[in-house]
C-alpha cells in the first residue's frame, strides 16, 4: 500500500539568520561595554553640587573633555528619582567641562576639602564605529574569500575554462546550441565554394539522415580538415555545416589547449571529447590545428618534454583511440596542413582534406553578391567588372572593398555608393592611402611619370603582357606610382608569358636609363619581383636551356639544413638568372626606343594629369594590337548591354 500522505514543507534554518543574531549582540557589546544602565546629562554648575554634596563614586574624565560621574548607590533615586533596582547597577551623570586642568584643580579642592573621596581617572575615548570596522573588516575578508572560493571550486565563477583556476583543466570550447534564424549561419551565406560545400554537405545529412548511410553500411568521415589560404572562408564554412544541420556545435582554437601547466592541453583535450560525447551528435571545430598539431620531433627544445606534444598524443588518442566516439565529428580549419603531423593527417582521424581555395571569377561574383546585399547602390555599379577587377581577392578582401566603399561613400556625403566608390576602395586596399599632399619635386615628379609610362607603354605592345586599366603617379602607400592592370586568370602559364610579364616589369627601369640618362631606387620592387620569378622558372620549373626539366624545390617536409643541389649547379642557376633578366632588360629597352615618341607624349601627360585611362593611351598609340581574354569578356558583355538597352527602348516604343 502506498503512502499517499502529502509531505510536510518543513523550513529549513537559514543561517543569515545567525549571522544577523551575532552582529547584534557584537553592536549591543560595543555600544554598552559595561552593562550599565540609566545615563543623565547635567550641567557643569550640577556637577560640582554634586560632587560637593558626595554624590560621587567614581570619575572618568576624556580626552574630548567630557566627564562620566558614577553615582554612589545609596543617592541614586535622590538623583534619578527612581529605585536603583530599575536604573540598573552603575547609572551614570555625564557632563562636558571647558579645561580638564580647571577639573583636576577642583577635584583636588574637593578631596582635601573631603567633599569627594572617590577615584578619578583619565582616559582616550574611543571612536565606536572605528572599533567595529577595525575588529569587523578583518572577519568579513575571511568570509568573503572563504565563499569565493568554494564557488570557484563549485565551478560556480568565470566560467569553464576561464580564469578559474580550480578550472584550468576544463575546455574552453565554446558550445552554440539551438541557434535562432537570424543567428543561425547556413550554406545560403557562403559564396562560391561550391566543390567544398558538396563535400561537408554529406556531414550534414549524415547528422540530419543517418539511416541513409548505415543501412548500405558506410560510414560518415569521423573528420574534415579544411585546407586553405587565409581568408577564404575556413570558419564562415565551419559555421554554415553547424547551422544547416542544427546540432551542437563547439568551436575552439588549437591554441585554446596550449598552456603553460603540464598536462593542462591533454586534460583539455579529455574535458572537450567528454563534453561531445554528452550532446552527441555534434561537430568539433578546432580552428588553427597547427597551433596544437604541429609535427613531433620537429620541436626546438632538442627533445626536451614538450607540452604540445603531450596534447596532440592526447588529441590523437581520443579521434581514434580504444574508445568510440560514435556521433561527434571534428572539423579542423588551418592554412598551413604541411606542418602537421601524419599521424594526424591519416584516414580515420580526418579522412578527408576540403581545399579551400582562392576564388575564381564566377565565385567573386557570387561573393559581391552576398556582400552587396545589406549595401545601398546606384545603377553604376557593375558586379562583373568588379570581380574582373579583384583577381586573387579571397572572400574577406571582397567583404572589406564593400565596407570601404561605403565608407567611402558615406564621407563624400553620398546617398548611395557608386562605381567610382568601389574602384577608389580597390586602390586603397591594393596600393595603400593617396598621399596628395607628398612634396615632390619637379624632377621627382618626372622621373616617377617616365618610370610609369615605360610599364604602361611595354604592356600596351606586349603580347602576353596584362592589359593596362589606369595609371597614377600620385603616392599611395610607400610607392610613389602604380600601374594597374586587369589580368588573366590562367590555370597554368607558358614560358613566352612569363617572359613578357618579367619584360614589363623591366619597363619602368629601362625608362629610367634610356630617357633621363640616370636609374633610380624607384625600381626595387620591380627588381624584387623579376628576380624571384627568374629564379622560380629556372630551379623550380625547369625553363632554362642549360638546365632544362629538372626541378630543385624542396617541400620543406624534411627540413633539411642542406640545399638540394651543388655549388656548381648554384653557380649555373645564378648566371641562367642573370642572362634571362638581362635578355628582357634588352628587351624592354628596345620596345621603348622604337615607341619613343608615344611614350614621352604619355609621360607628358601623366605629368599633367597625375592619373591616366586605358582609354587615353589608346588615343596616343591606337588599338592595342593584343587583345586579351579578359578584353574579349568585356566587349562581349558590353555588346550584350547594348543589345539590352536597344530592346527596352524598341519595348517603350
């Protein structure tokens, strides 16, 4: 037979309650040290009648001239005009004096006189409410740090993980659950990417789906490493698999794990697993792997015990150890996957590798797109020319020419951004901030407009060369001049381009020489550029004739100390250098001197106008004789525009 009787609320004793009953009796204590009863204020004139009359018993004279006088019991109820019995064992008369020598001289007086016969006694009277503090602050300090930290040992303060340090070995991951429309990040906001969001979308559907796939027997990957440069959405992709399947998600970086305790990585490793196995199914995100997954025996200790090492055993331990980790899925975000260890990198612990590359062109559409949304534009602003115009731009570069043309636009005061808006942000993210006000000289001015005018001039008759969009010789950033072009995206590159790209950017150089008579620094970073490339074709890809088809680049998987070929092939790579850099040098030189003429009329007014349009350097040497793909892109979609513009007119009709 069950018992159906309702249980009795019994209150529980509250122990503020104690707390509030011992700070009473401690102020009753302070407040009323002697247990004294009635007190009575007189006047100094009562007093010494009293005193006089051998009322007195005792007197305690202060140091802030106040005076107590206990009454003698046997005068109490003459003074008081009550029993002793109610006024309590010592009432006490208290009265303020002027001068506590003009006291003691009247006491003195008194005792000869045999008026009093009692006691006197000076003393410091004491600030009651210093005393509590002083005897109370010390014991509230105790309680305060007692209860803090049985919180912190609670895990009750700052967080898991945080500044805790009771909680230094918890994980730091940070969970999203349950995530809201708005919040919620899904495939619709990552653009282009399209190879890379096909692969994580079997993740999403084994989440969503998993019957699909176990009923045939497969498996869904336990990992995916997303591989690639910085910026071309590794964490925006992360987010978007997280959103879209509307599981668990816990994001954390690998250097969360790192830390200066010894074995605080590896019990964070443990802590975070524990934690996903808990909210299964779920998805890991360590973004930065490297931090944590780096290479072992590649530590600069010298095989010392390294901390990482330690973590990345416990993390390799828990991806595919003894234990199952059925339903929790890690994905790992980094830009460096050559430094990680294989052990790491193998199947079972990250079956695949998801490259996450640069955008091609169709993809920087798409990215505009997204970003544009929340922008307001005018009708001059032509997305395809954009994307045509950002050629190695991953998505956060394109997200950042938005911002900035808004920007840009809301400093000219302009109700809506134009076309003119996002051309001035792509100058100011690739060649810097428009120095106006740099002080030049004349010559200066000269010199920097020949050296354009030779880039300008040797791309406009090269073949393979880039095509020209403007020239400037107004500083931005540290150069003094720039040239910007609109070049191809090719998947792979000929000997003959490299060699005309290298041959223009010896233009601005051989302008130099050949049309002030002097060179100048102005070069460097052209210098820079066609070295590195010389060097590239001839040790890396195999484009010399004396040492043709063999490659010496080393991977670095090895890291050896030790360059991968000999002194005297050093030496023949060296001269092959110098003989391709100054065969285009030759080159460019005697372009320029042939077009003599159109290139000092295009330095002339480069230096009238400071910046300078394909357009105006077709009206100095005409059509150019090459036209490129990116050209034919756009006299095509212009041809189409034009279609367009003639059949809405033909429709109005």
């Amino acid at each position: 037979m069950s018992n159906n009787n309702p249980k009795k609320n019994i209150s529980k004793f509250n122990i503020n309650w104690l707390y509030l009953i011992i700070f009473i009796s401690i102020g009753i204590l302070l407040f009323n040290p002697s247990g004294s009863g009635v007190d009575k204020e007189v006047t100094y004139s009562e007093f010494k009648e009293m005193v006089m009359n051998g009322y007195a018993d005792k007197i305690v004279a202060y140091n802030d001239y106040s005076v107590d006088m206990y009454v003698k019991p046997e005068f109490v109820q003459k003074i008081f005009k009550e029993n002793a019995k109610r006024v309590g064992r010592s009432p006490i008369v208290h009265v303020e004096v002027g001068s506590l020598d003009a006291l003691d001289t009247f006491l003195t007086e008194a005792q000869k006189e045999g008026h009093f016969d009692g006691s006197v006694k000076y003393e410091k009277k004491s600030d009651v409410w210093s005393m509590i503090l002083w005897n109370t602050i010390p014991f509230l300090f105790l309680i305060a740090l007692y209860i803090f930290l049985v919180r912190r040992m609670s895990g009750g303060g700052g967080g898991v993980g945080g500044a805790n340090p009771f909680n230094v070995g918890k994980s730091r991951a940070q969970m999203y659950e349950n995530q809201d429309e708005k919040s919620r990040i899904t495939f619709k906001d990552v653009a282009g990417q399209d190879e890379a969001k096909q692969e994580v979308q079997e993740i999403v559907e084994f989440l969503k789906n998993p019957q699909k796939y176990t009923e045939l027997g497969g498996k869904i990957p336990k990992g995916a490493l997303l591989v690639g440069p910085p910026g071309t959405g590794k964490t925006l992709l992360a987010k978007a698999v997280a959103g879209e399947a509307n599981v668990p998600f816990f994001s954390m970086s690998g250097s969360d794990f790192v830390e200066m305790f010894v074995g605080v990585g590896a019990s964070r490793v443990r802590d975070l697993f524990r934690q996903a196995k808990e909210k299964a199914p779920c998805i890991i995100f360590i973004d930065e792997i490297d931090a944590v997954g780096r290479a072992r025996g590649r530590n600069p200790n010298m095989g010392g015990n390294d901390e990482r090492e330690n973590t990345l055993n416990q993390l390799l331990t828990e991806m595919d150890g003894f234990q199952s980790n059925s339903g929790v899925i890690i994905l790992a975000a980094t830009n460096r996957v050559d430094m990680l260890d294989k052990a790491l990198l193998r199947a079972g612990r990250f079956d695949r590798q998801i490259h996450v590359d640069l955008p091609d062109l169709n993809e920087r559409k798409q990215i505009f797109g997204v970003h544009m949304r929340p922008l307001k534009m005018d009708e001059t602003v032509d997305v395809d020319l954009l994307a045509r115009q950002t050629p190695g731009f991953s998505g956060a570069d394109i997200a950042n020419v938005c911002n900035e043309a808004a920007l840009i636009a809301a400093r000219h005061g302009k109700n809506a951004i134009s076309k003119q808006d996002f051309n001035n942000a792509i100058d100011r993210i690739v060649g810097g901030l428009e120095k106006k006000t740099k002080v030049m000289t004349a010559d200066e001015k000269r010199s920097i407009a020949i050296h354009e005018a030779g880039h300008a001039t040797l791309s406009w008759f090269l073949e393979h060369a880039n095509p020209l969009v403007k020239v400037t010789i107004v500083p931005r950033g540290r150069a003094l001049g720039a040239a910007w072009y609109l070049p191809e995206e090719r998947q792979i590159t000929t000997k003959e381009q490299m060699l005309d790209e290298m041959c223009a950017l010896l233009g601005g150089r051989a302008a130099e020489e050949l049309f002030t008579g002097h060179i100048s620094t102005g070069a460097m970073n052209d210098l820079e550029r066609v070295t590195k490339q010389a060097y590239g074709m001839i040790a890396y890809v195999g484009m010399s004739d004396k040492l043709p088809n063999l490659c010496y680049y080393n991977s670095g998987e090895d890291y050896s100390f030790q360059k991968p070929y000999s002194d005297k092939t050093a030496e023949l790579i060296d001269s092959e250098v110098k003989q391709m850099v100054n065969e285009q040098y030759a080159r460019a030189k005697a372009i320029l001197s042939e077009h003599k003429e159109g290139h000092n009329k295009l330095a002339e007014v480069l230096i009238e106008r400071e910046v300078i349009m394909a357009d105006d350097v077709e009206q100095i040497f005409g059509k150019r004789p090459w036209t490129s793909r990116s050209e034919e892109l756009m006299a095509e979609e212009e041809q189409k525009k034009n279609a367009d513009q003639q059949k809405e007119k033909a429709d109005e009709e």
